[in-house]
C-alpha cells in the first residue's frame, strides 16, 4: 500500500498572528486555538492544515532552525470582484501586498499577499 496525502503543515513564529491572518481567509480554528503550540483544520477533500510554532517544533528537533518562507496556498475566490476585495482587506488589516490584483493571461484575476511569517499566499478567481 502506497501512503495517502493527509495533510500540509507551516512553522510559524506566531499562533495567535498566523492564525489571525488565516480567519480572514475563511479557515475556522477552535476557540483559543491562537494559545496552543499545534492547531489543525479540515479544508474541502479532506486535508488537514496544520499549524506548528517554531518552539513546538524545536521541542522535539533540537537542531530546527526556522528556514526562509517558500511556498505558500492558494485561496479560490468567488469572482474577480472578491479577489480586489479579499486582498484590500488583508492589506488594510497589516498584511504585505507582494502582487496587486492583476488580470492574468491564463484567464484569472490574481493577487498575492504575504502572511505573517512571509509565505505568499495567492487569491484567484476566473475572470470569465
């Protein structure tokens, strides 16, 4: 038996800013959520997102050292018209704009924005 994709996980240096960051998306953690070194979720399919801090991860990998951001999830939005919206607010709420809302030749309105610990995270709906 091969193994089963299950899950994604991020380092993060803050819970409770991360956490924060990723409400706005839509994504729902339990109720104090932000004060516990692991948090998980369950996207559509199945997935489980996996939040860890850097002093949990450090707890048992003495030699872990936070790496540079790299990589980063894709938010699907309704229409173009939530893309603009969706990124404007996270940017009015503290978040780094790394790309504007831009109509992309592959036929998407497209936008990226940093999360708090500098992974890009992109917001894209079909501009058909």
């Amino acid at each position: 038996m091969a193994p089963t994709f299950q899950a994604i996980g991020l380092a993060v240096a803050d819970m409770a800013t991360s956490l924060a960051f990723y409400r706005r998306l839509g994504l729902d953690f339990p109720p104090g959520a932000e004060k516990e070194p692991h948090v998980e979720t369950t996207v559509a399919g199945g997935i489980r997102l996996m939040w860890d801090t850097h002093a949990a991860l450090k707890s048992f990998d003495p030699d872990y050292r936070p790496g540079e951001p790299s990589g980063g999830w894709a938010f699907l939005c309704a229409d173009p018209a939530e893309v603009d919206r969706v990124h404007a607010e996270l940017v009015a709420a503290g978040a780094t704009s790394v790309k504007a809302p831009w109509d992309a030749p592959w036929g998407q309105r497209y936008a990226q924005v940093a999360d708090p610990d500098g992974n890009v995270v992109d917001l894209f709906a079909s501009s058909q």
